[in-house]
C-alpha cells in the first residue's frame, strides 16, 4: 500500500473496521449475491415464511410435513442475501478546504475511503461521486477489493486536483504545469475549490441517476444557503436509506479568535468586519449549536441518520465511535 493511501486507510485502522459493516435500516433488492438481506426470496439457510405450490415450482423446497398433516403442498421460502449499492456524496466546495491540522475536506476524504472499505468488506457496491454546486465527478458502482483501490486512486487524485486549484480562481492563469482543463478553468476565473455549496441541485441531479434505491452517504459541512431538505426527503421517501455526516473544523466549533477582525465567507466571499469579543463569541456558538441541532433534528423526524464529526487529530475512534452511535455501522 502506497504512502498516499496509507494516510486514507491506516493499516491499523483497517484492523478495527474489519469488525464492522455498514448497516442499512431497510432492505434492498441487489443485482448480485451478497451479504445483505434482500425483499426477495431465495435459498439461503434463513427461514422467511410459506406460499402456496404453484405449477413449476422446485419439489424439493416442498414442506412435507406439512403436506402429512394437512394435505397442502406448501413451499418454504429463505431469505435472499444480495449486494446493495452504497454511494459516497463527497462535498468539494471552498467551505471544506479550512481547518487544522487536517482540512474538513481531507477528513472527509478519509471518511470516505472508511466507508468505501466497509462496503466491500460486505460484497456491496459503492460508488464516490465528488460535489460542490454540482456533481463534478464519480467512480462506477462496483464491488470487489481491486475497486477499492481505484476509489482511493480517484480520492488521491481529487485531492491533488482540489490543491492545484486553490490558487487558480484568483490568479486567473495556470502555472506551465497545469494541465489544459486547469488553463480553460483559468482562464473563465473559475476554480473548483472556489465554488459553492448547491446541495439541492446535487440531490435533483442524483435522484436521477440513481435508478433503484440504495443506501446513501453525504458528507459535507452543509454550509448551504439553500434549502436541501425537499430533496433529502424526497429521496428516503423513494426508499433510500440516507445518511448524513456533518464535518466541522475545531475551529468552528471552538473559535479562539478576539479583537477587530475581517471575516471573509468561504462560499461566497463576501467580508464582513466584526469585533470578536465574549459575548459575540458566545452568540457565534449558539447559532452554530441551532444550526447543527436543527439538521439533527430534521434527519430524526424524516428517518434520516445523522451524525457530526468535528476534524481533528482523533479520526479513527472518533469515526467508528458516531459511526456505531448513530446507527450507520454495525
């Protein structure tokens, strides 16, 4: 394993997870044999119930003791254990390129690449597809250890391209080594770390591709002047089993900040100038504990799990510890 994907998936770590999978609170109908109860019937070792004989049928699934007593063919049906597909919505945007020592942004490329690791670990699919006021880019849904490292390839890789980017919206020109999307990108004044947060138009655009319900991850900080919650609703009505993983900065959570200062929003860039003394500190906080205890609160009441991480130094155990508590790992 490369240093680059040591830092994602610890070795270490990798040895806790294995005790773990990802839990879905429903069950899917799969493409392929797997680990997960499915709706269907099938011929696992799990008694699931009884139907009538129909003309056809195996003889050998035939109940005969049922038959001595009551002279009815009736079948005996399993449960059928199938894959489920398992999606990683990875938020991109400016927000989530702040923090210490590590960025929200590069937490949440290691919460992925967790996630991803459980889900082959079960024999499910999974697929990354990386967001900001859009989705700019995904891997297939497929299953299998070989697919892991191609998604902890493209996680490298969105990572360097995020870094190269940082300084492109405001120079408006590429270095010599960029390459030509970067040079195009650069020349518009665009840079995809540079863009917002539009995660109810990320949620239209992927309900539909999603074909069939699956389980769903968003990780992202939500830092959205958008109203996303129609979209998430609509989604765990459909049957997705949707999750979601708030990440903030301990910075965010903890400001030790004091005197005149001018604050520059990430997402839009708009400065305001503020004088941060106790009390506005203290307001600071209570609106950031009603913001986040408003989305726990509206994930609760649809049926949608949630939890949040803030991105320090204590990944691993921090990770598993909300994975399990909010019912999203096993």
């Amino acid at each position: 394993m490369s240093a680059d994907k040591k830092r994602l998936l610890d070795p270490v770590f990798l040895r806790k997870l294995e005790r773990l999978r990802i839990q879905a609170r429903r069950a899917f109908p799969g493409t392929m044999r797997g680990e997960r109860r499915s709706t269907r019937r099938g011929s696992s070792v799990e008694f699931a119930d009884f139907r009538k004989y129909e003309a056809g049928d195996d003889f050998r699934h035939v109940d005969w003791n049922i038959y001595a007593r009551l002279e009815r063919l009736m079948l005996r049906q399993f449960v059928e254990e199938e894959d489920v597909r398992i999606d990683i919505l990875l938020d991109r945007s400016r927000s989530m390129h702040f923090g210490r020592p590590f960025t929200k942004f590069e937490f949440a490329c290691r919460a992925s690449a967790a996630l991803a690791f459980l889900a082959v670990s079960s024999l499910d699919r999974v697929a990354l597809l990386a967001f900001d006021s859009a989705i700019r880019s995904r891997t297939r849904a497929l299953r299998g250890r070989g697919h892991l490292t191609s998604v902890l390839n493209f996680l490298e890789a969105l990572s360097e391209e995020c870094e190269s980017d940082k300084g492109l919206g405001a120079e408006r020109q590429a270095s010599p080594g960029d390459s030509s999307a970067n040079e195009s990108r650069a020349a518009s004044g665009e840079s995809l770390s540079s863009r917002h947060t539009d995660l109810s138009a990320v949620l239209r655009s992927y309900q539909k591709s999603a074909l069939r319900p699956g389980v769903l991850f968003v990780i992202s900080d939500f830092f959205d002047s958008g109203d996303f919650r129609r979209e998430t609703k609509l989604l765990a009505h459909r049957g997705f089993d949707v999750n979601l993983i708030q990440v903030l900065a301990p910075e965010e959570l903890n400001p030790e900040v004091g005197g005149d200062l001018l604050l520059a929003d990430s997402e839009t860039g708009e400065e305001r100038e503020v004088t941060a003394n106790e009390r506005v500190v203290a307001a600071y906080k209570t609106a950031l504990s009603e913001f986040t205890g408003a989305l726990e609160s509206f994930s609760r009441t649809a049926g949608i799990g949630y939890t949040l991480l803030a991105a320090d130094t204590a990944f691993e155990d921090l990770l598993l510890k909300n994975l399990i508590e909010s019912r999203m790992a096993e």
